[in-house]
C-alpha cells in the first residue's frame, strides 16, 4: 500500500468518525465469511457500517481527530469497526445477539455519543431502549393521564344517560 492509499484510508476513517454517534471496536477472531457477510447484512439493515481498517491507520486517523484517545489502547489483534450515525444502540443489540448465538465477535470497547465504554459492559447497552423507543415511552407516559381522564368523563355521561333512560322508563309505566 502507497502513501496516497494509507493517505485516503486515513481520511476515511476520520470522516468515519466525525459522521457518527457511536463507534464499536469489534474481536472477529473465529469468525468465518459466511458469518461476516451476515454480520454486515445485519448492521446494513440498522444504518451501521461495519468495515475492518489496519490497525496502524486508525491509530494515525484518532490522532489527526484528536478524540475517541481510550479507543488507541484497543487498537491490537483482529478488530472490526461499526460506525452508527443515526441508532448509536443499534450495533451493541447487534453484537450482543451475534455472541450470545454463536459465541464469536466480542465488544472490545466502544464510544456512544462522546461516553467510553469497555466490552464488559455490552450486554448494558444492548439493553437500554433506543431514543425513540424512549420518546415513545414518554409520549404514552404523558397520553396515559389524558385517555383515563377522557374514559371517566365518558363513564358519566354513560352513567347519566342510563340514569336518563330509567327515569323516563319510570315515568311511562
């Protein structure tokens, strides 16, 4: 590889990096292609690029963006990178499910909107809802008190019109 090459890698990397909420540092070690290419399908599917960098490159890239420094310390043995722009939890769902099925492709570390995070701690993250999932929650949350109070108000006038309904039944015989 030329300089130019390493020079486009690099600049890859650092617009990578810039584009994304979450960045996940993966350990392929054991994975075989088929697996791999199902791996990509699947964070694919989620918006997430998922793509393997000579470690050396990245190292050089963290340091030209000059941020994501505790991720350097991972940068050894077999690493993938996901790249999540717009679900940061997107690919710790991905790669908890991944290992919790076949047992390969550990969490080495990973930064999800500016927070570190070490691969002890994924099944955390996989777990946490999503922020639409929270803006969901939080609606029904605030809807809920709205609906009672709309079912109690048509609970009285059910109840009147039944008692209406009575009165007039009582009148005519």
């Amino acid at each position: 590889m030329n300089r130019n090459e390493k020079s486009e890698i690099i600049s890859e990397i650092k617009e990578l990096l810039e584009s994304s909420t979450a960045i996940y540092l993966t350990d392929y070690r054991g994975i075989n292609v088929e697996d791999v290419s199902e791996l990509r399908n699947q964070f694919r599917n989620e918006g997430v690029r998922y793509k393997v960098f000579k470690n050396t490159l990245v190292k050089r890239a963290l340091d030209e963006a000059g941020k994501y420094e505790k991720i350097a310390d991972h940068l050894t043995g077999m690493t993938g990178f996901a790249f999540a722009s717009t679900n940061p939890l997107a690919p710790a769902k991905i790669i908890n499910k991944y290992f919790s099925d076949k047992e390969k492709l550990s969490l080495k570390a990973c930064y999800v909107e500016g927070e570190y995070f070490d691969g002890t701690q994924l099944k955390t993250l996989a777990t946490l809802p999503s922020k639409n999932e929270l803006i969901a929650g939080i609606l029904g949350s605030i809807n809920s008190p709205i609906s009672g109070i709309a079912g109690a108000i048509n609970a009285v006038f059910r109840d009147l019109v039944s008692v209406v309904d009575q009165i007039s039944q009582r009148q005519a015989a």
